[in-house]
C-alpha cells in the first residue's frame, strides 16, 4: 500500500510538472523542463551503457552539455534573432562534438570506439527528440504538445487495464513479457479516443486539423509509443537492470518516464508534416 501511495504521489508531481510548464509556463518553463529531462536521461543512459558519471566524470559532462546545447537550441531561437539563433547553438554543439573525441584520446577506456558511440546515441536518443518536443511547442502550439503527452499516458493506462482483463497473446516476449496484443489495441482506442475527444472539446486549439488527421495522429502515438517502451526495455534487458534509475520512487528513473516522448515526438511530427504536405 505504502508503496503504491508513493508510486501515485511520485506520478502526480511528474504529471504537474509536465501540465504546468506547458499551459502557465510561457516560452521558458517547457524548454527548460525538456533540457532538465535530457541531462538526467544522458547521464541515466550513460550508466546503462557501462559508463556512469562518476566512471568518466569529464566525459559524462561534455556529453550532458552537447544534449543541454541541442535541447536548448529552441528556446535560444527564440529570444535571439535569425542569425544569432542559428550561429550561438550551433557553435555550441560543434564545440563539444569536436570536444568529445579530442577528450577520448586522453582516456584510458579499455573500448573507447564503444564509449564515444554511447555518448554520440545518448545525445541522439535523448536530447535529439526532446529538442524537437521545445520545437513542436513553439510552432505547433501547447494544445498539441499536451495532447502527445495525454495520449502518450492514455496509452498506458488503456494497454495495462485492457492487457490485465484480457491479454492473453503476448506482444513482444523477449523484451516486455507483460505486454499483450489485447493490450496494444486497447492502448490505440485510448490514444484515437483522446486525439478525437481533442478535436470535439477545443476545437479552436486544433484549427486546420481534421478528425481523421487526428485520429490517424493518435494512432500513431500509440504505435510509437509501444516502439519507445519496448527499445527502453532492450537497453536495460541489456544493461541487467529493471530501472533505468531510482530519481523518481516508484516509478524507477526519468527515461522510464519519457521512453515513449522519445519515438512520439519524432513520429508525431513526420506525421504532421506529410498531412500539411498532402492536404
């Protein structure tokens, strides 16, 4: 009971943190909570990859400063005019990509091909999507932001109610043993459920959009969603771990929080930008 009571407390306060920064937070809040997001999942990456922050301290910071500079990249276009938007972020990230392998000669790593690669992923797998979720907030507005988040949170609670009451065919045992295909499908009519109610409650957040550009969008979420937990799994399966980290009580680390944001955003916006595309 105690346990489930902080599980609960835990999920509220990510849950609040993640609401108010997008609707009250103005231009600030979001981006920073997605750069906070992304340090946090670097350096959990980082350990699961073998090489913790306290392991390689030096290089643990270049890598959390290269995804802090690509996440923030944003937010910086857009308190800076054109020129200095592109050429301050860029210049960052250049500094600390050419930085990394310059560092690693002076490391005494026994496999350091292996360790400049799990810095390159955690920058790529972390940061890359989070920077593109500040980006869809700027130009895609809050309403669209909040709504991945809510489908992305529907998903799960539809996947695990619909999974307990009925799963019975095994979706991906090699990696997610719980995981139904009853569950998936209950996971899309959660994820299509919210993108369609969206539309119907507030449908001035959602102007151009169609309820079936929607509902495609929802459909989407939930299959990359399931995409996101599953590679999640992978990466700690191999790592021997059942949490990426401890930061948050019951719930294990942030990565165990935004594994599913990770492959949503990007999926999320390809989508968007081939129905602007084709319409």
């Amino acid at each position: 009971m105690k346990k489930l009571v902080v599980r609960a407390l835990s999920g509220a306060v990510y849950v609040a943190l993640v609401v108010c920064s997008v609707l009250f937070g103005g231009e600030w809040a979001f981006p920073i909570l997605c750069a906070v997001f992304a340090a946090l999942g670097i350096i959990e990456f980082l350990r699961l990859a073998g090489y913790g922050f306290f392991r390689c301290p030096a290089m643990a910071v270049i890598d959390v400063l290269t995804g802090l500079s690509v996440t923030l990249w944003p937010l910086l276009a857009s308190v800076l005019n054109f020129t200095w938007a592109i050429i301050v972020p860029g210049a960052l990230v250049v500094f600390f990509i050419l930085l990394r392998p310059v560092a690693q000669l002076y490391s005494r790593e026994e496999n350091p091909v292996r360790h400049i690669a799990s810095s390159i992923m955690s920058v790529v797998y972390v940061a890359g999507p989070l920077a593109m979720a500040s980006m869809a907030y700027y130009y895609g507005g809050a309403a669209f932001i909040l709504l991945l988040f809510v489908m992305i949170w529907l998903n799960d609670t539809g996947a695990f109610l619909v999974g307990s009451a009925i799963g019975r065919h095994r979706l991906f045992p090699r990696l997610s043993p719980k995981k139904s295909w009853e569950g998936f499908v209950g996971g899309i009519v959660f994820c299509v459920a919210a993108a369609v109610g969206a539309y119907f409650l507030f449908p001035a957040s959602f102007q151009g959009q169609t309820v079936w550009t929607l509902a495609l969008l929802g459909l989407v979420t939930c299959v990359a969603a399931t995409w996101g937990d599953l590679f999640e799994s992978m990466i700690k399966r191999t790592a021997g771990v059942k949490d990426s980290g401890n930061i948050m009580p019951g719930h294990g680390g942030i990565l165990d929080r935004i594994d599913s944001l990770l492959f949503v955003v990007p999926f999320a916006i390809l989508i968007e930008f081939v129905i602007v595309c084709f319409s």
